[in-house]
C-alpha cells in the first residue's frame, strides 16, 4: 500500500505533478529601468569605442603607411610638405583615384597596384641625393591598353618658370583660359601662336624651391587650367604623335621627379648638373664681341645689293666681323649652289668680303621644294621624311613652298646634307651655317622614319646635331635636348611690336626661359624685329628700334638686319655707342661666364630671382636681368617714355650716372632714362 508523502524540492512524483499556479510579478520601478538603459548605454558605447579605437589605430597604420620623408600620398594625390611643415607641392591624380587598400610601403618606396579604374603599378620613391636636396621619383603604370594617365599640377601659391618658348611669353608662367593636354613637341609659334616653342625641355621650377622634370620616355601632352590653377601633364598614345615601341603594347606610363631644395637657385643648380647636357667649347669670341650682319631685311638678295650692304657697314664705320647671307641665294630651295642670274661671280665676291674682314655665314633649312634638282636624288636615294605607307616622300607645306624634309635619323641623309655644307664650305670659305626650322611641327601628321621616332622632337635633336661641324659661329632656332651643341641658339623671329606677342617686351622673358631650360649662348632676334609684316608694315618705329637696340647690346650677341643707317645721323651714333658698350663692358663679363657654363649650365642672363631667393618682389619682375651676378639691366621697353621704375634687390650698387644705392631692395620711381641711354648697375659689395 503506498503511502502519500508531501513532495519537496527535487522530488520525482505524482505530488510533484501537482497544479502549478504562476507566481504574481514584482513590477520594476523606475529606478531599476534608468539602471537597466544606462548600462545598454555604456555597453554600446564601450563596443563604439572599442571600433573606433581599431579605426583610428588602422587609419594611424594607413596614414604612418602613406607618408614618407615629407610626402602624404592620399587616393586623390600628394602633397611635399617643407621642413615647417608648409605645403610646397600639390599634385592631382586626375585620371583615377588609388585604391589605398592596395597599397604597402618599404623602405623609402611608397607602392599601389589598383584605381578605381583597374589595375595599375604606381610607386613613389623617396630619394636625398644631397644633404640638402630632396627627390620624389613618381610613377604611374596602366596596365590595360588605350587608357592615359593624367596627373594636374598646382600652380597656385608660387611662381612657375620653364617649359618651352611660346608666342605670348610671360615670367613667371602665365596659366591663362583652359587648353586641353597637346602633345608637348617642338613647334614654329611664328606661324602657329597656339604651338609649344622651337626650344623646349620638359623642366619646370618654382619659387618654393620646387623643380620637376618630366622623364624623356614618356609620351608626354601638356595641358593647363586657369580656373583651378593647375598644369596637366597627360601620358598617352591614343590620336598622338608619339609611338610606342613596335611589338610592345599600348600601355602608357606617366613617370617624372620633383625635388626640393633650400631655395630656387640651388634647386635649379642641382637639376642642371644633374640632368642637361652642358657645351663642350664656348663658340666664336668673335660672335660674342661684335654684332652679326643679316641680309635678311634687303629687298632684293644678289651680288651687287650683298657687296653694297657690305660697304654701307664700313662707311659707317662699323665692325665688319661677321656676314650672314640669308635665303634666296639659290635658284631652288633645296639646291646647295649660288644662282649664277643674281650671283655670278659668287666666288668674287666671298673674295672680296673676305679681303675687307668678313667672316660670311649662309642660311640653311631641312626642306628640298618638288621643283629642285636635289628633290630627284633624294627620292631616289630615300633621304627623305616617309608617307607611312610605301618609300614615296611625305610633302609637307613651308614658308617658302611644298617639299620633301630630309630625314636626319638616315645616316646616308646625314652623310649627304652634311656633304654639301662641306662643298660649300671648301668652295667659298664659309665659316659656317644659319639652321633654319627644324621644329617638329613641319613633319606631316603621319610618317615614316628610317629610325621611328617614339618621341617626335627627337627630330629636332637629329637636326641639330648638323651643327656641330660648323659650331664655331654656327646658329640655331631650335632645340631638344641640345644643350650640348656648342653654337648660338637664336630665339624666334619676333614682329617690330611693342609687347609681350613677339613683340620687344617677350624679348626679356623669353631669354629667361631658355636660358633655364640650360641654352647660354643666345641669339636675340634682328634689332628692330621682323619689318614689312602685316603687323608692322614697313619700316619699324625709329623709338622702337633704338630701344631693341639697346636691349640687344646687353645680350650675349647682336644681330643686325635693318641697319640702322636707314633712320638718321642720331640713330647711327647710338649704335654706334652701344655696339662699343656691348663689346667694352657687356662681352668680357659673358665670354667669363661662358667659360663657366661648360661646367655648371649656370645662366649667363639670370633673373632678379637669382640673387634674392627671399624676395618675393623678385619673382615677378620681367623687364629686368642679371649679368652674372652683378650686373643689373634695366632697359625702356615702353613706348614715349624716357623714366622707368626699377627695382633693387639688396646689395650696394653703383649706377652708370656714378650713383650709389645701398639700401636695398629699393624701388625707384621714375628713374629717367633718355632715348640713348639704357639703366644699368654694378653690383659693388
């Protein structure tokens, strides 16, 4: 019989299957509910900065990962910081972002390998070739075909000087209206005011002590934006003069450096020793001295009109070194012979301007007009530029006519054109040769080359490397990469015009510019610019060209053209004046800082800048020079005007009145100058 129990805890059994009834609920107070949401509250608030702290601690990795030696790389560019801390440098990448995620960091190499676009290899290396040089080494590679790369240089908050000659020059850099990227090649701004100079290197430098150079084999497109005050520099191949390597794709790299130094003069020093070639020789004393004689401005080009402008300079007593018989002296351009209807005793007459002291150079130029003998020879013997397709010569349209260009990458051209010049040479005694052209730009929009030409202007190289047989008194109007070649660069033709358009005012800025790209030995143009154009239209203004003159006695050479005999007895007297002052105190300080070119590249014509890295007035002044060091140019370039406002950067300086300034940096107002005089100071201590 089973006997019933009361259950207790844990017990197994009917009782403890008895009803269950549910307990009453204590309701919470309110004070338990504000305990129970402030410690949600805490925790979540623990777990968010337990996250953020892991983001922070990443986004410190990501940031310790992007910089290095003064550069902050983010997926939209970088910025070079100095060693305050002040931003110097801004590049954007303006043809994708970085993907940062895939980007490491070793060493001094900064390296991504995807954009937003795809895969890429990108790298910036940090290198200190000096104590006081820093150097970024930048690289962009697409990695899929027909893609450029585009990266958009800051130009706001410094001064930018560099590039290449172009028609409205300006110094510093002026970014004006908006250009898309245009391949960056040599070009005739006489003829096309939107192409880039016949003198060019792809070198820019700042006034924060900032340079970058652009490496040689990228297919390299120069662009700008004055909005957004930025340079583009663009890598393409897509509808584009340059050609990559035959076999290899179509991937386009942007590569460059920027370096930073103490201050700009010891920036650009470095960049010069460091990546332009440098002259061998300094070229004719001579040319140096003594003003050149162009026939370029007579109206008729024969024996008789060359002999009589040889004699009008010897009974205006004036130095007769130096003859240059240019164009129209050959039936034929293309032809290497004197036409005997307008010279025929060509012979003769070199005799006779060689008894009476000349040394007589001739014009020369690449092109062989359909209508010349020579134009037969070089198509049989393919001397000549190719259509891209088949051995027929591509024509191409010049100043002077439709012809064949010779093709310098041909050693058999070379050889031929070469040949002539000797012909010529040995027959007549010429001392040497005026280059014409040779601008990329003349090339058709398709060719073919005996050797391709990746980057076009490696056909300005090729030509003027011809000069370098006759270097002495040699001269050239343009230039790539030729810093070697030891004769006169010759900047483009300028128009007799008041102005910054090729005009008297773009005669200062534009010798600056090359002489930065590393070209010493410069040619002005003829005193008085270019005559009978459609902008002038005759004789130029007699105040004009007394002002060109003076100008041009403070350059490294002169060149005559429109004698100055054609004005009056006054006109005369002042060039007389200034060819002895240019041969008496201008020649000696420039055949010394030649001398010192061949080893440095430093400039012979130097900006305010060179000597007053701190002073920002510097900077923008662009009616002023340097000789050397110490040797301050200040000419009139105005016109009607016979006072000027000159700058002094700080130093004691004597005038050439006898006045001493030695409280520099001054401004002086309205410092007169008369007609035949043109300011200029000594620097002395």
């Amino acid at each position: 019989m089973y006997q019933i129990v009361s259950a207790t805890v844990g017990d197994i059994g009917i009782s403890a299957m008895s009803p269950y009834s549910t307990p009453k609920r204590k309701r919470v107070g309110r004070h338990s509910r504000q305990l129970i949401a402030a410690s949600a509250l805490g925790f979540i608030l623990v777990l968010a900065a337990i996250v953020a702290w892991c983001y922070y601690s990443a986004s410190l990795h990501k940031a310790d990962l992007l910089t290095t030696e003064h550069l902050d790389l983010n997926k939209h560019g970088y910025v070079i910081r100095n060693q305050a801390g002040v931003v110097i440098f801004r590049m954007q990448f303006r043809s994708g972002t970085l993907d940062l995620d895939s980007c490491s960091k070793e060493g001094k190499i900064i390296s991504c390998d995807k954009s937003n676009s795809g895969n890429i290899n990108f790298f910036i290396e940090t290198v200190k070739p000096k104590d006081t040089v820093t150097c970024y080494r930048v690289r962009w590679d697409e990695l899929e075909e027909r893609r450029l790369v585009e990266h958009a240089m800051s130009c706001g908050g410094s001064h930018w000087y560099g590039g290449a000659e172009t028609w409205s020059q300006h110094w510093p850099i002026a970014v004006k209206g908006q250009r898309s990227p245009e391949p960056f090649i040599t070009g005739d701004i006489y003829l096309n005011h939107q192409a880039f100079g016949g003198i060019l290197e792809r070198y820019w430098l700042s006034s924060n002590a900032t340079a970058i150079k652009i490496n040689d084999s990228v297919p390299f497109h120069l662009g700008w934006d004055e909005a957004n005050k930025t340079l583009l520099f663009q890598s393409r191949y897509d509808k584009s003069p340059y050609r990559s390597d035959p076999g290899q794709s179509n991937y386009v790299t942007l590569s460059y450096r920027v370096c930073v130094g103490l201050d700009i003069t010891s920036i650009h020093k470095y960049m010069v020793r460091r990546y332009f070639n440098k002259p061998n020789k300094v070229p004719s004393e001579a040319v140096f001295r003594h003003p050149i004689w162009s026939t370029r401005a007579l109206a008729e080009v024969n024996q008789e009109a060359v002999l009589k402008y040889a004699s009008d300079i010897q009974k205006h007593d004036f130095n007769c070194s130096h003859l240059e018989l240019y164009d129209g002296y050959t039936s034929d351009y293309g032809d290497f012979e004197f036409d005997t209807m307008k010279f025929p005793n060509a012979s003769a007459m070199f005799q006779k301007l060689c008894t009476d002291g000349f040394q007589v150079t001739l014009w020369t130029h690449p092109f062989v007009n359909y209508n010349s003998l020579n134009f037969g020879v070089g198509v049989e013997r393919g001397l000549f530029v190719r259509a891209p397709s088949g051995q027929l010569p591509a024509l191409v349209r010049w100043w002077n006519g439709i012809a064949g260009i010779l093709d310098f990458t041909n050693t058999e051209t070379r050889d031929w054109y070469a040949s002539n010049l000797r012909a010529l040479k040995n027959k007549y005694g010429v001392a040497s040769f005026k280059f014409d052209a040779g601008e990329t730009s003349y090339l058709p929009l398709d060719f073919s080359t005996f050797i391709p030409l990746h980057d076009p202007s490696t056909f300005t190289r090729r030509y003027t490397e011809m000069a370098i047989p006759f270097s002495d008194r040699a001269e050239l109007r343009s230039g790539y990469q030729s810093q070697n070649i030891s004769c006169f660069f010759r900047i483009m033709d300028r128009d007799s015009v008041w102005g910054y358009d090729l005009g008297i005012k773009s005669i200062i800025p534009t010798v600056l510019t090359i002489s930065i790209l590393g070209y010493q030995f410069i040619l002005p143009d003829i005193v008085g610019g270019n005559a009978h154009t459609d902008r002038t239209g005759g004789l130029p203004d007699r105040e004009l060209y007394v002002r060109w003159l003076e100008l041009s006695a403070f350059m490294p050479a002169m060149q005559f053209s429109l004698p100055p005999w054609l004005y009056d007895d006054e006109v005369v007297n002042i060039a007389k004046k200034f060819t002895a002052l240019h041969e008496s105190l201008v020649a000696p300080r420039v055949l010394e800082l030649a001398g010192e070119v061949l080893y440095t590249g430093d400039p012979i014509i130097r900006p305010l800048w060179w000597i007053a890295t701190d002073d920002e007035a510097a900077y923008n002044i662009d009616s002023q020079f340097l000789i050397g060091d110490d040797l301050l140019v200040a000419p009139v370039l105005e016109p009607g005007k016979q006072e000027r406002d000159i700058y002094l950067p700080t130093g004691r300086w004597r005038s050439y009145k006898g006045e001493y300034f030695d409280k520099g940096p001054i401004h002086l107002t309205d410092y007169p100058v008369d007609l035949d005089e043109v300011a200029y100071f000594v620097w002395s201590g």
